[in-house]
C-alpha cells in the first residue's frame, strides 16, 4: 500500500523519504528539526488504526471533545477529507485498491500532508493530535512512527478499533457512512455495495496492532466498542487519561437529562451562592419536574443530586434511585457568597472587572473558577459516560461546565452559556455529536443569566467593562427562553401535551398570569410554543 518496501532497520526507504522531503517539517533532516524533547510536556499524537466502519472517527471526535474540555489543545485531522480535497469527486471503490498505484500514491501523499498539518499544530501550541486514518498496515505505522518520534520527538499513541460484531458494523455504515460526502449523489443500494467492497480492499492488506511484531509502540485495541480492551505499554499521564476515558464509553442509546434546582429564595433576592431553600415557585416546580419524569417513562433512570439544600428539594419528588454528589456543588463564589452582583461591583471592584475579563479562568478570593469547577466534574462526566439514562439536578455553573462538553464548547463560551431555571435539556448522545432539547416548563421564574460583558476603552486607551444588563431578577417574566448559545442544535420550547394536562393542575393561577406569559418571553424567532399555549388555555379553562 506504501510507495515502496519498508527497511525494518532503518525505516522508510527512499520512496518515502523523497516525498517527505518535500515539507517544511516532516522532511527536515533531524539535526535541523526542533524536536519536543526540548519542552516539559510533550506534545502527543494519537493515530487510529483500524477498517474502515469501525467506529474510528466517533473514536477520534469524542476523544478530542474530551481533551480539549480538560484544558489539552487538541484537533483531529481526518485524512480521509485530505483525499477528498486531493481528487474532488468520490473516485469508487477501486481507488483504494491496493495495486491501484496511482490511488496509493494520492493517498500517500495525503498521509504526508496530514502528518505535516499534525506536526504545525503541535508546533502552534497543539497538545494533542488526532490522526485519523486507517493506518491498516505495519509499513504505514512505521512512518508515522519515523515522523513522530523519531524525527520529532512527540509522543505517539495508537489506537486500533477491531469490530467482528456485524450488527455494530451495519449500523455504523446506516448512519455514518452512507451520510459522508462520499455516497451522497449514489443510491442506497449501490453505496452499501460499494462501501463494502473499499473494506474488502482495506482488509486484504490488514495487519492488526502486535506486541511482538510492534513491541516499541504505545497502543490501544479496544474491541468491538468496548466489551475487550487491550493497553500495551502505555506511557505518561497524558496517555493514561486517555486509556481511562475510553475505557468508559459506550453506545448504548441513552438521554441525560439536566436541569437547575427550583428557584431559590437567593435567586428571588439576585444574590449568588448560598445553600438556601425553594421559594414558592420552586417548590412548584419540583412537582412540575417530578410530574414530567414520570411521564416520560424513562427505563433505569438515576437521579443525580449535589449536597445542597436547593437541588435535594428538587428533587425530592422524584421517584426514581437517587445519589448526591459534592461535585456537583454549585460554583464557590468564596468572599462573594450571598452579595448581589451590583455589590460586588461596589465592594470589589478589582475582582468584578479581574472576572468580567476571563470569567473561565477568574478564581474568586477563597472560592472557585470554572476551570477549577471542570477539574472536580470529570469524574462526573467519566460516570455519565459510563452510566445510560441519568436526571442530573444541578446548578448554573455546573451544569454550563456539562454541557460545553457534550456540545463541544470553547472554554470562552463556557461561563455564558444559557441553563435557564425551570428548564429541563434533554441531551442524546448520537454518531457525531448529541441532540439537544429544551423543555420550558411554564412557571415563573427569575432570569440569573448575566451576558458577556462589552469592552471599551477609556481615555487613557485603557479597556473598561460597560455597565452589564442582566434577567429580570424582580420576580418578573419567566426566565428566558432556555439554550446553549451558539452552534446549532434541534430547540424544543415545550412539553408532550400529555404532560401539559398533568402540569396545568399542579400551577398556581395568578391574577397577572395572562400577562406574564407571552410572546415576548421567547426570541423573536421562536414564537410562543403551541405546548405553553396548550398550558395557558387550559388554565384558563379552570
């Protein structure tokens, strides 16, 4: 499959070597190539091995979501979009033929420009690099460990996706491959057919990761999506942390479920922190929670709670097992527990700006960062990984933290995203990415959102934070219209109708109710849901 014979002593032979050297830095001699040795933390790569429909990419993406929530810069770099780009229309199954001399030496080249792209990362800054690609036979690895390590001095680390489970297989070609941009001009039929016979090509030069034949590389075979794992010399934390994470999951259909405690009393005051109890419509809202579990029928759910008072309360209704988790403790605002935002702004003026200027890394006097909060969740999400369907009951801070990594947000989106109150996000994990749904339950509630603060400059030229506007925190309007900001994602601001009849008599009318929900509580885009009509109309029906 490569340009040429492999020199088992010396690594790649000339063929190879002519090609590499045209790069700027995979085909620099190695006296001349700053290598990683000379940083503390070294870079790493991670090569998939594997045929293709093996659930390499899924692999690779949820693997690079995870470092990069952790604080390791990391980009997977797929060489199958390299080959894409390199020949324009999807050529057949024929191309990947291994005597097809001109297909393998497009798709050699391609490997090299991925290697290229992989080491420039690293270089910028990069952590970790995901390269994707089959890697299928012993000759390809061998480059990739020439380059890597030898050349460049990364750490390398493979893993190899093995799946003889033909119901696992068919169901990744269902809903992965024949939805890349491959087959999407060719019929069902005629792409199975084809994608079949590219995998007969690719196991014909198979050869499997092996300890005796490859004893000095660090690798992974994970079986049939994890029901067998195999680590053989694997070294440093780096790698470490990514054996245990991928040792944890799994593609059993599941939903987890995330919404905050009920509204609190600190929450009616405008104040952070605290362990205070339900107000009235929080408790309202437990038995609205409690009621819509219930009647999503949802097998084996866990509920999970933090220790304090305002989620447990939440909570209490529920009928299902229940656990509480210090991690999930809301954010500890440390000197700035209790005050409003307007005294901390008044008190603490330093630290107000400090935190408006990088709310994810700003630690309060005492108390916490989000980066500190993500550091205690990662047993959290290692055990909703691990787990199927969970009701997690948490805090805004908290929960923001959970769903960055679920939806693959930046750690500077992080702290603004939307987790409004008395809503319930139902995420389900799918191929690629998760399915997000929001269900507004329709009992008042403060809005505690603060927006990303504008910057200007002052006369000096010095940044200066605008005064911020935040949610109506006098009792007002329902708290927003719920949702992660930015990327897109499925938004459903309602409720099964089944429920609605169920939640209409848990709700206390009040005398300005007709005014308070309404068309301006949702984005101007979304007009008011038919379930929160539905809600209405019945209550006014009463």
């Amino acid at each position: 499959m490569g340009a040429g014979p492999m020199n088992h002593r010396t690594g790649p032979d000339a063929g190879w070597l002519a090609m590499a050297t045209k790069y700027p830095i995979i085909g620099r001699p190695k006296d001349q190539t700053e290598t990683a040795m000379e940083y503390v933390n070294i870079p790493h790569v991670v090569a998939m091995v594997g045929l293709p429909a093996r659930g390499k990419t899924y692999i690779a993406m949820k693997l690079a979501r995870y470092l990069n929530w952790v604080g390791l810069p990391t980009k997977v770099f797929n060489v199958g979009d390299y080959r894409r780009q390199a020949v324009g229309a999807y050529p057949g199954h024929d191309f990947f033929h291994p005597r097809n001399r001109e297909g393998v030496n497009i798709r050699n080249k391609c490997a090299l420009d991925g290697l290229q792209d992989v080491c420039e990362f690293l270089q910028g800054g990069g952590m970790v690099a995901v390269y994707d690609a089959t890697n299928t036979d012993r000759e390809r690895r061998k480059l990739i460990h020439h380059v890597i390590s030898k050349r460049m001095g990364y750490k390398l680390f493979f893993i190899e996706s093995i799946c003889n489970d033909a119901n696992l297989i068919e169901t990744n070609i269902m809903d992965c491959k024949l939805t890349n941009p491959d087959y999407t001009d060719m019929e069902k039929e005629d792409a199975v057919k084809d994608f079949m016979k590219r995998v007969e090509n690719y196991a014909s030069v198979y050869q499997t990761l092996d300890e005796e034949k490859e004893p000095d590389y660090s690798f992974m075979k994970i079986f049939d999506a994890g029901r067998r794992v195999v680590v053989h010399k694997q070294e440093g934390h780096i790698e470490s942390r990514i054996a245990y994470y991928l040792m944890n999951i799994h593609i059993t259909p599941r939903s987890i479920y995330l919404t905050r405690h009920g509204e609190s009393t600190y929450n009616q005051l405008g104040r952070i922190g605290g362990d205070t109890d339900l107000s009235h419509r929080g408790r309202q809202y437990a038995n609205a929670l409690a009621k819509f579990i219930e009647d999503q029928t949802i097998p084996n759910l866990r509920v999970w709670t933090s220790c304090m008072k305002r989620t447990i309360q939440t909570a209490a209704a529920i009928k299902a097992p229940q656990e509480r988790w210090k991690s999930l403790n809301e954010i500890d605002a440390g000197i700035c527990e209790g005050l409003m935002y307007e005294e901390i702004q008044e008190q603490y003026p330093e630290e107000f700006s400090a935190r408006d200027q990088n709310k994810y890394s700003y630690r309060y006097p005492r108390g916490e960062s989000y980066e500190d909060v993500v550091v205690r969740l990662e047993s959290v999400i290692m055990e909703l990984e691990r787990n199927e369907n969970v009701l997690v009951v948490g805090h805004q801070a908290v929960l923001r933290c959970v769903l960055a990594y679920f939806l693959d947000k930046k750690s500077e989106e992080l702290p603004y995203l939307k987790v409004p109150l008395h809503t319930i996000i139902k995420l389900t994990p799918q191929a690629y990415g998760c399915k997000v749904e929001f269900f507004k339950i329709p009992i008042d509630c403060v809005d505690t959102h603060r927006n990303k603060p504008l910057v200007t400059r002052n006369d000096e030229g010095k940044e200066e934070n605008l005064p911020v506007s935040r949610g109506n925190q006098g009792g007002g309007r329902g708290g927003g219209t719920g949702g992660a900001s930015g990327g897109s994602m499925e938004v459903i601001e309602g409720i099964p109708v089944n429920i609605l009849r169920n939640l209409a008599g848990l709700l206390t009318v009040h005398d300005q109710d007709d005014n308070r929900l309404h068309d301006d509580d949702y984005p101007q885009t979304n007009p008011l849901p038919e379930s929160a009509r539905a809600v209405h109309a019945i209550r006014r029906n009463r």
